[in-house]
C-alpha cells in the first residue's frame, strides 16, 4: 500500500464534513464537528494500537508500525462517522452501516487486512462515535458545537 493510497483513503471523508461545515445549516454543522472529534478519537486510539500490536499485513512482506494491518484505519474512521451522523439522521443508519460494512469488506477483498482487523475496527469506531455522542455537551463547553 502506498504512502498515497493511506492519505487519500480518508480524503472523501475529509472533505464531506469539511463541505457540510461551511455550507450547512447549524444542525448539520454540529453534527459535522462531532463527527470529525470522532474520527480524531477513532484516529489516535487506531494508531496506538496499531503501533502496540503491529500485525503484518495479509499481502504485505514488508511490515511497520505505521502500516500496521490490526485494526482497519479506514472502517475505524468510517465507523466512527457514521454513529454520530446515524444518531443525528437516523433515517440513515442503514445506509451509513451498509455503505460502512461494504468499505470493510473491500479492506478483506483487496487483501489490506484479515477479517479481524474490520471488524475490531468497526467496533473501536462505533465506540468512539458513541463516546463523542455521550460528551456531547462536555464537548461544546470547549469548542464551538
């Protein structure tokens, strides 16, 4: 996998609640900046782990910390999106689980990690959406919710 392949992975994510932020109405606005704290929490707790656990990759012979395959980054930080937008739109939990346990899945099938790794990834981000949710109002005390 390359260094490219790791960044853009989370661009369209990115770049969603970036676009909803600055051209949304205030409900969609707030549920944006919770949705980014929970990718940043998904983020850190990912990383850490990644660098504590350090699992090859299926396909990869050449393995580091950073490119770790346990757990998935990207069903992490989809899953981590997806429970805070989930809860404010819930008209769209299924579609945002589909669409997150279909990114999971083409992890497995392009040979980016074990099924393991998806699925411990999905749940470390259903959790840090679900904590962001809870210190919701914690939250808003610091920064602009």
């Amino acid at each position: 996998m390359s260094g490219t392949e790791r960044v853009t992975g989370f661009a369209p994510f990115a770049i969603a609640n970036l676009g909803v932020i600055y051209f949304g109405n205030e409900k969609e606005v707030k549920a944006a900046k919770l949705s980014l704290t929970a990718w940043g929490i998904s983020t850190v707790t990912t990383i850490g782990i990644r660098f504590a656990v350090n699992r090859p990759r299926p396909e990869d012979s050449i393995n580091s910390r950073w490119n770790s395959s346990f757990p998935s980054w990207h069903t992490s930080s989809y899953f981590s999106m997806a429970t805070v937008y989930a809860a404010k739109y819930p008209k769209l939990t299924i579609p945002l689980y589909t669409f997150g346990a279909l990114v999971g899945l083409s992890r497995i099938y392009q040979g980016y990690h074990y099924p393991s790794d998806v699925l411990v990834g999905a749940v470390l981000g259903w959790v840090s959406g679900k904590l962001t949710l809870k210190l919701e109002k914690t939250l808003s005390r610091f920064f602009r919710f």
